[in-house]
C-alpha cells in the first residue's frame, strides 16, 4: 500500500500557505494559496459539476491534459480511500477548488487529500471564486491555462500559456492506456459492503484501453465478462484471433481525431462482432463510420446530465467527461419512413425529444444508424445504434465513480447484444438502475421483485 495510506490524519493541518495563481490565455486571473504539490503546469481549464466522488474525477484519465475546476465549494471532507482511485496515477494537470479540507472525516479515509495530491505531484490551488471562473469558461469557452505556484507574475504567466500547446490534435489516449495486454479480474475488497459478488463470466470480451476507468471494467467484471484489456492501437486481427463475444471501446483523453489507431480498427471490427463504446469509444465508432466530430464549447463533466433515451422515453441522469461531440448529420442523410417522415437534419437534437422520434440515418459504410439518446441540457447526441450490424455506444459513462446509477442497463445490453438478441436496448432502466448493488438487492426482497428483472424483462419501446 502506498505510503500515504499509512499517515494518520489526527493532527493534520495546512501547511503555511503559499500563493499560487490561475492565467488563462485570454487573460483572466484567478489568484489563490497552493493546497497540493509545488510546481507550474499547463492545460485545458474544464470545470466539473458532480457533488462528490472528486477522487475518482482526480483519477479518471479522461482528464490526461486539463486543470479540473471543481464546482461544489469543499472539496476533499471525507478524506482518499485508495481502493477509489479509477487509475494507478492521477493524469489530470492541475486541480482548482474554493476550500480544500486537509482534516477529513469517514470510516473509509486513509489520508487526507491535500496529501494525496503533494505525494503524486498534483498542483492545486483553493481560495478561487469557482462560481466566477466557471461563468467565465461558460460565457469565453474552454481554453489554455496556466497553475503555478513558483511564478506568480500575471503577465510572465500570460506570455507562458498563450505560447503552450493546445490538446486539440494531440493523442492523450496513447498517454494513459495500458503498455500491453492483460487479464482483468480485481474487484476492490473494500466495495463488498455496497456492491454484489461479480456474475459467472459468460461472455468472453476484449477492451480496448484509452484511458479506461478501473470501474468500468470492474463493472464489465460483476455483469459476467471475462475481460482482456488491450492497448490503444491494438490491431483488429490481434482482437479477433482472441475470439472475443465482444468488444468494448472505453472513455479516455483529448481529441478524438488524434486517436487514428484506434478508430481505424474499430473500423475493421463492425460487423465482425458486438461492439460497445462509452464517452470517447463512442466517438471512435462514429469515426468509423466516418462521422465528423466537433469541439464543444466547454464540454459535458459531471454527474447530473440529462440525457433522453429516445427508445424509452425516459430521462436518464447521467455522468459525462469530454469536450468533444458526434455531428449527427456528418453520418449521413435521414431515413424519412424510419424517422417519422423528417427528412431534413436539425441542429439541435431536442426536436427529436419534442418529436418522440428516434430518428434512423442510411450511412454508406454500416447501413442504417439510430439516434438513442439526446443531452437536454444543449441538444447534442449523446448516443447511436447500429441497426443492420452489433454495436451502439454513448457518449457518457454507464457506472457511477461518480454519479448516479442510472444508465447500469448498458451493462445488460453489452450482454443482451452478445447473446444476438433483437431488442438488447429494450430495458426498463428505472428496473436495472440499483441491479449489482446490494442495498438494490434489499430493496428488491422487500418488494418482492428481482433486482435483475430487466435482463429477462424488455421495457417499453417507442
């Protein structure tokens, strides 16, 4: 176990604060006290808007390249569990919060977080107006930044980031994804008092890493996969000669037309076997299919996005990390009869939530392609299906390191899809939300009803 998970935390205080400062490239500056390590780092400022589980969001790769803005005002009270970690090392740049509490208190702390970031070289500043300086990035958009502890001149600093590299065109998932190809099986101990035994793997699956969170694939463990997780730009040949029942595509960093080793194989493998993909694996299927991808405005973090599933009409609260979105129209021209007699495109895809269509596109290299899922906050897809070959994706994440639990039935649909079943997306998600935790299973006997009834059970269609 690490050092850090040996220190107590009775007696801990602050260290004497040190100044440190916030430059983004058009300017503005947000000054602050060091409360992680010394240093002075540059990236993407993004803010996320999730009420808790900041150390699976320090931890998550998908932040490889940015300075995280942590919306909520007290950031780290019930201490680090390292058994929450989504990766070995942290892969973000920088992290800014409003007060950073160094005196934790829970049963499952094993350090406080000021600690764990000076042990893993995490430069961090608090005091920040966070509400401030995520209506800046709202109203100016995403851009460079600069943290620095040991340069607190604003104008040094401005002349520093505005002659850094942006992340735009830069491949981060070869950065943060694994070196080789290895089974997967850890489940963390310490979870056992919230979360089930895994399932009997049924189903054998090979998962692509571009900067995989550990609970995605602890998830794909507990719904009965026997997991290999394999690097970034691993060829299709090499996946299928492991003669895989499925592939999956994970979240991971940065642009996703960088990711070139990636999609390119995706490419070879639709239609070849059942493929899943979440957040940026979402985005290498629709590049696969030769969809355009944009760069949204500030991007979708946290875990309380709305998100619509048109198949059910429900709304799903969903987590979310990326700064890059699916154009729809780029996969190609509507499917008038299977899109409720619309043949023109729209922009914002909340027409089809107010249409109660899930509207089908005839893309020349896959056949025909359905909208699945619409966020309502701005309208942008957030998921498609394949109708003619195995595969779907999102552009969210399915398990809650952080976040809700609302979108776990992806878990079954993998499975669903992998048994060649016709209606694997038809699940009553409100059933499936609590299937796999254990107070879900309690409140399922008392009710008199299977936590896991959406596996057998289709939901409603529209």
């Amino acid at each position: 176990m690490s050092e850090i998970a040996n220190k107590l935390l009775v007696g801990t205080s602050k260290l004497a604060p040190e100044p440190a400062v916030l430059v983004l490239e058009d300017g503005a500056v947000f000054r602050g006290v060091s409360c992680g390590s010394a240093g002075e780092v540059f990236g993407e400022i993004c803010f996320n808007t999730s009420l808790e589980g900041y150390l699976e969001v320090i931890t998550d790769p998908s932040y490889a390249g940015q300075i995280i803005t942590m919306t909520y005002p007290q950031i780290g009270n019930y201490g680090v569990n390292l058994d929450d970690a989504q990766s070995d090392e942290p892969a973000l740049r920088g992290l800014v919060v409003r007060d950073m509490c160094a005196t934790p208190s829970s049963w499952r702390s094993q350090a406080s977080l000021p600690d764990y970031l000076r042990e893993r070289g995490v430069v961090a500043i608090e005091g920040v107006d966070t509400r401030a300086l995520v209506r800046h990035v709202r109203d100016c958009g995403a851009q460079r930044a600069v943290l620095s502890t040991v340069d607190v001149d604003a104008a040094s600093l401005l002349a520093k980031v505005r002659a850094s590299e942006s992340i735009v065109g830069q491949n981060l998932a070869a950065a943060v994804s694994c070196d080789a190809p290895h089974a997967f099986d850890t489940l963390p101990e310490s979870h056992s008092f919230a979360v089930s035994a895994s399932a009997a793997a049924t189903h054998r699956v090979v998962a692509y890493d571009c900067g995989v969170k550990r609970s995605i694939l602890e998830n794909l463990v507990r719904s009965g996969c026997e997991l290999t997780v394999v690097p970034w730009d691993t060829p299709a040949d090499e996946v299928l000669a492991l003669s895989p029942d499925g592939v999956f595509l994970s979240n991971g960093p940065g642009d996703p037309e960088a990711v070139e080793g990636t999609y390119s194989q995706v490419e070879k493998l639709l239609g070849r076997v059942p493929v899943f993909g979440i957040c940026l694996g979402h985005q290498m299927i629709s590049k696969a299919a030769g969809a355009g991808i944009e760069k949204l405005k500030f991007g979708h973090r946290g875990g309380n996005h709305p998100v619509m599933n048109l198949l059910t009409g429900r709304v799903e609260i969903t987590a979310q990390n990326h700064g890059f979105g699916l154009l729809l129209p780029s996969l190609g021209a509507l499917v008038p009869e299977l899109s409720g007699g619309h043949a023109k495109h729209e922009d914002d895809l909340r027409f089809w939530v107010r249409e109660g269509v899930s509207p089908v596109v005839d893309n020349e290299r896959f056949g025909h392609i359905r909208l699945t899922h619409v966020n309502l906050n701005d309208g942008t897809a957030e998921g498609i299906a394949f109708l003619d070959i195995p595969a779907f994706s999102v552009q969210y994440h399915p398990e809650a390191s952080p976040g809700p639990t609302d979108a776990h039935y992806l878990f079954t649909a993998f499975a669903r899809l992998m048994d060649k079943r016709e209606d694997y997306l038809d699940i009553d998600i409100a059933a499936d939300r609590l299937a796999g935790w254990t107070f879900g299973e309690q409140a399922a006997r008392v009710a008199g009803a299977s936590p896991c009834a959406s596996i057998t059970e289709g939901g409603a269609h529209a």
